[in-house]
C-alpha cells in the first residue's frame, strides 16, 4: 500500500493542471432520509480520479455516513491492466466493488475490451457480485468514446457502468485545464456520484 503522503503529493502535480480559480461548488448530501446498509464491505480500485475522490472528495466519509466499510486501492497512473495484477493476488474481494479505471495508459481502445471482461471475471471469481465501473471521460467526449463504449457494451447482471460523462457535459467547470483531472469540486461531486450509485445498486 502506498503511503498517503506518496498519494498525496503525486495527486498534486496532476491536479496542478486544474485552473486555481474554479470556484467551489458543494455538492452536500440532501437532508433527506438515506438508504443505511449496515456495514457491508466494499472494495474500490482505480486511478488518480479515484484518489481524488477519496482523498479531497472525502469518498470514504460519504460511504461511511451511508454503512459501507470501504477499502480503497487507488494509484495514481494505474492501467487497467495492473488491476488485474492487483485482483489477481487476492484471495477474494466482498460482493460490492467500485472500479475507476480507463484513462490509462492512454485513450486508445487497444486491448481494453478484453481487459474489461478479464477484471469482471477476476472479481467475480473473487466474490463480487456487484461491480460498478466509473467510465472513463474527458471534456472532450470523443477521446475516451471508445473506452466508454466497449464498458457500455459490457454491461451485464454483474457490470454497472452509471453515465458519469452526463454530469461532466452539465457541469463542464468541474474539469481541470487537462480535460481529465478534476478541481476540488469536482472531485466532490465524483465522491457523491459513486456514493448514490453505488447506493441506489445496492437498494435497487
């Protein structure tokens, strides 16, 4: 596990390509009455936008507030691909996981597709039950089309893929100067998204 202050500090040279002036947006939970699910486990992998989410989004808090036990596995630059070295090294993974993978190595759609069903599978050999999968985005829609579609295409009984790039189209001062990267709110917002969705999956 890499230290929080290694995470910390490679997350703040990617997000020293966000505009410093992007102003603050709350994205706070309603005070409506939520759905609790009494401390279940769920495990999350991903990338720096899950880093971001987790340590400046405050994710873990959001998922506590709602009954998850979260644990968080969030690299900064991870592929695909080294998730899959990742899952394949553990014994098992609890019912619900969070993936936030796409970005890297690049957009290209190359061997991703097969990469997706791999991890699916790796997961589901490992417990899981549910898996939902951030899509990948960019301010520009076409850049990750193609991974977001071949995770679309994937959808099954086991694979939930939420329309993230909808909030991005709405919300387009969330992205950093990049077009990846997320500000601070931003990374609040993705937080609160895998959050609900992850919640509305599990009540569902």
């Amino acid at each position: 596990m890499i230290p929080l202050v290694v995470r910390l500090a490679a997350l703040a040279l990617v997000l020293s390509a966000c505009p410093a002036e992007t102003p603050f947006i709350s994205f706070g939970r309603s005070d409506a009455p939520r759905a609790h699910v009494n401390d279940q486990p769920v495990f999350l992998i991903g990338d720096s936008l899950l880093a971001g989410a987790s340590d400046i989004g405050e994710l873990s808090t959001k998922l506590a507030d709602d009954g998850w036990i979260p644990e968080v596995d969030a690299v900064v630059g991870r592929s695909t691909l080294s998730a899959i070295e990742v899952v394949s090294a553990r014994i098992e993974v609890p019912k619900d996981v969070v993936v936030v993978l796409g970005t890297n190595p690049s957009a290209t759609l190359g061997n991703f597709p097969d990469e997706i069903r791999q991890l699916i599978d790796l997961l589901g050999e490992r417990g899981a039950k549910r898996i939902l999968w951030i899509p990948p985005r960019h301010s520009d829609p076409a850049v990750y089309a193609e991974r977001a579609g071949a995770l679309f295409a994937t959808v099954d009984r086991r694979l939930h893929v939420p329309d993230w790039g909808a909030v991005i189209d709405q919300l387009p001062e969330l992205i950093g100067d990049d077009g990846l990267h997320l500000s601070g709110a931003g990374y609040e917002r993705l937080a609160t998204f895998i959050a609900d969705e992850l919640l509305a999956l599990k009540t569902s």
